[in-house]
C-alpha cells in the first residue's frame, strides 16, 4: 500500500450529499406547504436520481448502479405514495417500499465500501506518479508517444469494455484508435451526461489499431500533484500503466488490475 502521496488530498461526498439535499428540499417544501407537497417533492427528486444512476449503468455497464437505481427507485415510491401512507396505517404498499429500500442501501453500501461504484481515476494518477521524480521543469501542453503494442482491434476493444466497466476511464472511440479517459471521483457527471463530446483538455492515454500508444497529462491534473514532477515520464508512466493493465486483461488477469487499484489505499470518498 503506498503510504506517500503525491497528490494532494480530495474527497467526494456526493454519494452522501445528494440524499441529505433532497431531505433538505423536502423539509423547505414542507414546511411551506404541506407534508403531501414534500412527499410528493421527494419522489421526484429521486426518481431524477435513478434515472441518473441507470444512465451511467448504460454508459459503463457496471452492474452496481443498477442497484443504486432501484434503491433511488424505491425511495421515489416512497414518495409518491408517501401521502397516502399518511392517511392510512398501516399502508402495505409504503411498508413494502421502504422494506426495498432498506434492502437495497445494505446492498449499495456494501458496493461502495468495497469500492465497486467508485471511479478510479485518482488511483490510476497515483499508481502513473509513483515512480516519477520532482523537477525543476514543470507542465508542457503536449501529448507524448509511449510505445508501441501489438494488440489488435478487438483486444482494445475489449479492453475499453473492462475499463468502463471498472470506472477506471470513460473511453472515446476514432476510426482508427481509441482513447481512455482517466474519470476521478466526483468528476464523471459531464461524461455520464454526454456534455463532453471529446477528451480535449482532458487526461488521456490512446491506443490506436496498428498498435501506437500515447499519453497527455492534462494541466488540471498536473496540478493536482504536491509537486511539480517531470512531465514526460508522467506521461510515459500513465501510457506504460494502461499498457500493463491491458496486457493483464488480454491474459484473462483483469482481476489483479482491480487489486493494483485497491492497493493504492485511496476510501472509497476520493
């Protein structure tokens, strides 16, 4: 476990704010007008979240948020049946809710702990830095060649697959390569919702189909490092990194990528 950080501490509490916003909401909402209107609010509101964690289960295919969706989905139900509830004990269908929901927090926050609903990006930037020494030249605006590999279409393709699906990058696909975005806790919204339409500014390492990888460090990442580390071997560290990872997935060994990731020692909030 690497106990020397090179970046600078961050934590996403999202997974935990948005509930408490929506309680927030619902109490505003209720006190001004009534404890049906703030039901009601509530089953909105996190109908909106569900339908965004099923969003990203189809922009990732990771299974988890499909859970996430259907406790999100039994809190709405909740809240539009709520009101009902109110006037009538006991009310099974709002006992029968909340028993879904019950269950599938335990379930959610199991996958969270565990990390299996966490983006890796800020482990994958570490893992890129640990063997990178500081130096008096900082950034440059420049993609770097890495290598070259001797994948095929398919076994990048496959790759790519493995990679949403483990959080680790949001991928682009070119007509001749594609490209692996590094997607850091707290910062997936713009990917999940389609608003960035390519990785311009954006940490990235590419494979393209004749076997050529390169790499770019991003200056909002760079920065995010304690100190100023020699930009081209970080970049040649992240391209050899996903090199490495890509090799073990060929190999059938995906599995040992998900316990370098989980080695970096990194809560389940960064």
């Amino acid at each position: 476990m690497y106990t020397i950080r090179k970046l600078k501490p961050e934590r996403s509490y999202g997974m935990i704010l948005l509930p408490i916003g929506a309680l927030a909401v619902m109490a505003a909402v209720g006190a001004f007008f009534g404890l049906a209107a703030a039901f009601i609010t509530g089953g909105v509101l996190f109908l909106l979240y569900a339908a965004y964690s099923f969003l990203t289960y189809l922009r990732t295919g990771n299974p988890g948020f499909v859970v996430v969706s259907l406790f999100q989905f039994s809190a709405s139900l909740m809240g539009f049946n709520g009101p009902a509830g109110t006037a009538q004990r006991p009310y099974p269908p709002l006992v029968f809710f909340a028993a879904c929901m019950a269950f599938f927090a335990v379930w959610m926050i199991l996958l969270a702990v565990t990390k299996r609903i966490k983006w890796r990006g800020r482990e994958i930037l570490e893992l890129a830095a640990a063997s990178v020494e500081h130096t008096q030249n900082g950034f440059t605006a420049r993609p770097l060649p890495v290598g070259k590999t001797d994948f095929n279409e398919r076994q990048i393709l496959e790759f790519a697959v493995f990679a949403r699906k483990h959080l680790m990058a949001a991928t682009y696909v070119d007509k001749d390569r594609i490209v692996f975005v590094p997607v850091r806790e707290g910062h997936e919204l713009p990917f999940i919702l389609g608003l960035k339409g390519d990785y311009i500014g954006e940490t990235w390492v590419s494979f393209d189909f004749e076997g050529n990888v390169s790499a770019n460090v991003a200056q909002r990442d760079y920065l995010e490092y304690r100190e100023a580390l020699s930009f081209d071997k970080l970049c040649e560290s992240l391209g050899n990194l996903f090199i490495e990872f890509a090799e073990l997935v060929r190999r059938g060994e995906g599995v040992r990528v998900i316990d370098r990731l989980d080695a970096v020692g990194y809560s389940f909030l960064s």
